[in-house]
C-alpha cells in the first residue's frame, strides 16, 4: 500500500529491514519489491526499526515465525 497511515507504515518499515537482514536483495531490489521509487526509503526504513528498540519483541516474534 502507497498509504502512509503510522500502522501500514510501520508494518512494511519492519518488512523492509527484514528483508535486508535475511535476502541477499540489493536495496534497489527490495525497494522494487515494495514498489518504491528508489534505495534510499528500504535505507531509512532500515535504520529507523534499528534505532526504535521498542519493536524489538514484534520483530522477534515476526522473525522466530518466518525461520520455523
């Protein structure tokens, strides 16, 4: 989704860190995959959901879900 409602937002920040984290996709790639103009947003929304360490248990649980 283009919207940039906080909760769809925040959702595809995560999706797109773990993306990076876990695919061997350049940037432009996932950026693609999302459907965003350029690298630079996958950039920001990486750094965003490492910074904010209060996602940390969503993101555990998302990712403890996708490797089993």
């Amino acid at each position: 989704s283009h919207k940039r409602h906080k909760i769809v937002s925040r959702a595809r920040h995560i999706a797109m860190y773990l993306a990076k984290i876990y695919t061997q996709d350049s940037l432009i790639v996932i950026a693609k995959k999302f459907d965003r103009l350029d690298h630079s947003t996958v950039v920001h929304a990486y750094n965003k959901i490492k910074k904010d360490l209060s996602n940390y248990n969503e993101i555990s649980a998302i990712e403890s879900r996708l490797l089993n």
